[in-house]
C-alpha cells in the first residue's frame, strides 16, 4: 500500500533554517496534490503548504513569505523550505498526499510525521 516517510526536522535557533523532505512509494495511481501539515502540542492540526500537480502553491498565513513548498514528480518527493523559523513554529510536520483512483474518487494518505523544535 501507500506510504510516505518524512524526514529533516530536529532542533533550531529562532531565525535559523531547516528543509523538511517527504518520499511516498507504493501508490498505483496519479498524485494529484502534496501538502504539509503540522500539529503543536494540545493543538489542532493545520495545513501549512500545498502543491498540485499543476504547479500552483498556497501558504497558511503565518507561513507566508518563509516557507517554500516544492516537488519532484518523477521521484514521488516534496519538500518544505522552511526560513526565519519562529517558536510558534514548533510541532510535528506531517506529509499528505492525495490520489486519484480509477472511479474518479479521491484518497488520502499520511506519514509518521516529523519533529520541529524552535527554541533559544
């Protein structure tokens, strides 16, 4: 079946920098968009970044104009830039996927997540 693996978070200054990075395998079927979500502790979780197949991105506003969502088709790979990284910043970043199946519906499929932490 479908599975995604995160990998790149860890611990950084307030200011400082990190690229996270997400490989999905095992899908049959067409991706049609990759995203980026994140959860703080005791906090819901949100979206962060998205990306179609078509090229088009869009930003949650306290991301917008630091962090920079990109892929790689043919390797099944997106990655999230992530710059001037604030406190506020901190959770764990999931990656998402979503595929086209044959009956023209859609699923969904996440990773284990991985761990942000921004602190002095």
């Amino acid at each position: 079946q479908v599975h995604l693996v995160e990998s790149g978070g860890g611990l950084v200054e307030p200011g400082g920098s990190l690229e996270l990075s997400c490989i999905t395998s095992g899908s049959e079927f067409p991706i049609y968009i990759m995203r980026w979500h994140r959860q703080a502790p005791g906090q819901q979780r949100e979206l962060v970044a998205a990306l179609s197949t078509a090229g088009g991105t869009s930003y949650a506003d306290p991301v917008k104009g630091r962090f920079t969502i990109s892929g790689d088709g043919a390797a099944n790979t997106v990655h999230l830039q992530m710059n001037d990284l604030k406190p506020e910043d901190t959770a764990v970043y999931y990656c998402n996927v979503v595929v086209g199946l044959p009956s023209g519906d859609c699923s969904q499929y996440w990773g284990q997540g991985t761990r942000v932490t921004v602190s002095s």
